[in-house]
C-alpha cells in the first residue's frame, strides 16, 4: 500500500528528471563565487523577479533570517504577523542573532496584515523604544493570496512611513499561479523576497534571497557568519533551475488536486476552510483522538490536531486524492 505523505510539499521527492540534471551540474567553490550553476541561478532567479541580485542559500529559514538581519541593525524592529514563520517557526533567530525586536500582530482572515494597525505598532523616533525599520509579509499564508492591490497599498503605506518591506515568498510561485500572473508582478512590490525551491518546486533543497546589490551584499555576509556558504553547491543549484523550468506551471496541477481534496471532504460532512492553493484545513477536533491512528492505518500521512492541515504536492497524485477521501469516508467516529 502507498503511503501517502500530506504533512508539507517539503517532503517531494527530486524526479528523475531533476536527478539527472543535477548529475550533469558544473561545480565551483561557491564561497570564492566560482560555481558557474549557483550563480546562474542566482542571476537568472533575480531578473525573473525584477531585483539586482539573489544569494542561494541553504534554507528558507536562512534566507529570512539575513534579509532581515541585512534590512535592520541592532536594537532595530520589525512588524510581523502573530503566525508568521519569520516570528514564530524559525527559532527566534531575528531576536537570538541579529538583536531585532520582532513586533507580532494578528493576521487578518485573508492573511493580510491590517495596514492601520501597522501603522498603531510603529514606534516614535525616542530613545525609549526600538527603532521600527522593517515590515515583513508572507506570501502565501496557510495556503491563501495575498491580493495585488493589497501588495500595492503595503509598498505605499512603507515608502510612506520610511520602513523597508520584505516578503517571505516561501510558496510565492503558489501564489503567482493562483493569481494567473507572472511572480515578478507580486514580487515589484517588496525590497526582498525569499524564495524556497524545496516546496512546491520539488527541489531537494534550497531558497533563494533577491534584493538590491547592496542588500545581497549585506546578507552574503551574514551568510557567511551563519555557516551558510557552500562549496560545490552548483549540484544543488541545478535542482532549483530545473525545478523553475520544469514545476512552476504544474502547481495547478496541487491547487486542483487540493480543491478537489477540500470539495470531497466536505461534502462528507467536514468543516473544510475555502481551499485558494495546495492547503486544505480540516476541523476534525470531535474525532481527532480516533482519526489518527485510522489514517496513520490506512497508508496515509497527516501532523496530528485538531485542525488538519492536509498538503498536496507533486508526489500526490488525483489518484491520491480520490483514495484519501475514500479513506475519509470509511471512518466510523
């Protein structure tokens, strides 16, 4: 029996394809800038997007860490939402490494940050309080959109009050794909984005930091002081450029599969959340204690909750899909 893995799209697997290319990858010492494959990736990443230049980096967690330690110095602040992983899953590294203060407020229900409150959380220029230099947004959100218009009034509202505005764009090409627009068009709006390639874009590891040559310069550094630079990493590299080429237009192929994961438990009688990309959120508090150990049986893969987040991604098939809500529908609470 196949078993089936919905905990997270970083659990793809590199296709054979992608292992392939990565076989074939020319290599350098990326500490000396000397790996022809991770610099292409850096620069072509960086056009597509429309900033000056990227850094590849190990994790997303990396990326977001020294973007933000690159936008702010010590005793700076940035604002955050409550949930957001640059606050709250990644260590507290901001606080522990970099000496900023994260400011958290609540996300708005679309995954928004409410500009007005925003603007209630910047603190006055006096001695008394961190300096507020930096908004972070993430983008998508527990699998939802954040709408353009929505981007277009941040980047104003941050031109407005002197901050600097960076976007953890983890699942940003989820984002693009749902929108039916080019990722450079959300990603005009921001100073930096992280782009993860070990999500939704199959590659085996990877994100990539685009900003300014001066921001990456900044955040190269960091790097470097975070245990960040690679060797031959070129290997890597070509998973991602692969994956950019090869896996961007198929996740719609995991917006469909969720919406029709999200459509069939529902209509089986689950309090199911509106499904936007590749996240279904599934209320089982009353049967959790139960539910678990029968899915866990029956070949199938979830982060126990109350509330499920199931995850669809490119070794999930519609074939997948249909056998999970069968699964469902077998279970006797």
């Amino acid at each position: 029996m196949k078993t089936i893995d919905l905990r997270s799209d970083t659990v793809t697997r590199p296709t054979q394809a992608m292992l392939e290319i990565m076989h074939r990858a020319e290599t350098g010492d990326d500490v000396y800038g000397e790996d022809p494959t991770v610099n292409r990736l850096q620069s072509e990443l960086a056009e597509r997007l429309g900033f000056e230049a990227g850094l590849f980096v190990p994790s997303g967690t990396m990326s977001n860490l020294i973007a933000l330690m690159a936008h702010c110095e010590r005793g700076d602040e940035y604002i955050v939402g409550q949930q957001a992983h640059t606050y709250k899953y990644e260590g507290g590294g901001a606080a522990v490494l970099g000496s900023i203060q994260p400011q958290p407020i609540e996300f708005e229900a679309d995954g928004s940050l409410d500009l007005e409150r925003v603007r209630a959380a910047i603190k006055p220029e006096d001695h008394h309080f961190a300096r507020t230099r930096l908004l972070a947004l993430e983008n998508t959100v527990h699998g939802k959109v954040l709408p353009l218009d929505y981007l277009a009034q941040a980047r104003r509202f941050t031109i407005e009050h002197g901050l600097s505005l960076h976007l953890d764009g983890a699942r940003l090409y989820n984002a693009a794909v749902k929108l039916g627009v080019d990722a450079r068009e959300i990603a005009l709006h921001v100073d930096s984005v992280s782009i993860c390639l070990s999500k939704g874009l199959g590659a085996p590891v990877g994100s990539v930091l685009c900003g300014s040559f001066s921001l990456i310069d900044k955040a190269h550094r960091w790097r470097k002081l975070v245990g960040g630079g690679m060797r031959q990493a070129g290997i890597l590299a070509a998973a991602g450029l692969y994956a950019l080429e090869h896996h961007v237009a198929r996740l719609a192929e995991d917006h469909a599969n969720a919406a029709r994961l999200g459509e069939g438990l529902a209509a089986l009688g689950y309090a199911v959340e509106p499904v936007q990309t590749n996240m279904v959120f599934v209320d089982v508090r009353e049967q959790a204690a139960r539910l678990m150990p029968y899915l866990k049986e029956q070949g199938i893969t979830v982060y126990p909750g109350p509330v499920l987040r199931l995850v669809t991604h490119l070794d999930v098939s519609s074939a997948d899909v249909e056998r999970v809500i069968e699964v469902f529908a077998g279970f006797r609470p």
